[in-house]
C-alpha cells in the first residue's frame, strides 16, 4: 500500500473493497458459496491493486464524503430505475393508443450543474429515460432534449432529476 499514512491506506482500501464487492454481488445475481467466494477474492484483489484511486487516502473525513457519495449515487440509481420503469409503460401506452397521442417537441433548459461528470450523467440520465433524447448541451450548459409527448418535458423542466444529479454530485441543488 503506498501513502504514509497507514490507517488512511486501510479505510481506503476497505470501502473500496465493499463497493467492489457490493457491485459484484449485484450484478452477479448468483448468491452461493462459489460466486460469494469469487466475488471476495476478485474484489480483495481490485481492491488492493487500485484503492487509492477510487478513495484517495486524505484523511477520515475524506472517506466519508466518498462514502456519502457512493451512498448518494445508488439512491440515485435506483430513483432512476423506477422513472426508466415508468416511462417504458407511459411510452407503451402511447404506441399501443390507436390515436397515438403524442405532441412531440424540443425543450430547452439551462443547467446549474457544475462539473463536466454531473452534466454527462444528466444528459444520460435523460436519453435512458423512455420519450425524452438529449440532442445537445452547448458551451452555456444549455440542454436540448426532444421529447415524444409535453408531460414527458414538463416532467423535466420541474428539474428533479437536475437536483438530484446534483445532490450525487455535491453541485447547487
């Protein structure tokens, strides 16, 4: 382990263990004794190999903004889920409606988001969500999305999701 500060090295190198670890078990989906155990040993062995760049060793309180970070982000996703979720049956009905009510438009917002990672996952966050696709963020951290139906614009200009990607972040909410 390479800081000086051996106590940091071991926080460090421990959180990044249960988030490896804690990625693996979720995405396996496989809970017995052979992929549990694969699971540890791979994720130990991340671990030690590259802890220092997912939490770099800068003292505790460092950790735990990492770790209210992390905390922060699988909320995140999983709020996200369920409005991916929700738009696929809202998008569903639009398609299988023999009328196929759609208004489709193209909103325009600005952002508060500070960093170029919390404006990427906004724009993704976007574009995986069902009747919305970002076209473009400009130079001015202006959005243009196209969106299949105005509630699915409405819905976004209410800037939930912008304020949540920002709370993950540690941007202006």
């Amino acid at each position: 382990m390479r800081s000086s500060n051996w106590e940091e090295n071991i926080a460090s190198f421990v959180l990044t263990f249960i988030i490896l670890f804690v990625l693996w078990a979720a995405l396996s989906t496989f809970f017995d004794v052979v992929h549990l155990s694969l699971g540890v040993v791979c994720s130990l062995l991340v671990a030690y190999i590259s802890h220092d760049l997912l939490i770099k060793p800068k003292g505790t309180k460092h950790v735990f903004v990492v770790l209210k970070t992390a905390v922060r982000f699988f909320l995140y996703f999983f709020w996200l889920t369920t409005q991916i979720i929700k738009a696929s049956i809202d998008v569903m009905m639009i398609i299988l409606n023999p009328k196929l009510p759609i208004s489709p438009e193209i909103i325009k917002f600005d952002s508060r988001l500070t960093n170029d990672v919390a404006l990427a996952t906004l724009a993704n966050s976007i574009t995986l969500t069902p009747g919305t696709l970002t076209l473009d963020i400009d130079e001015k951290k202006t959005y243009y999305v196209h969106c299949l139906a105005k509630r699915h614009g409405d819905a976004l200009l209410k800037g939930k999701m912008q304020s949540l990607v920002a709370r993950v972040f540690g941007g202006e909410e």
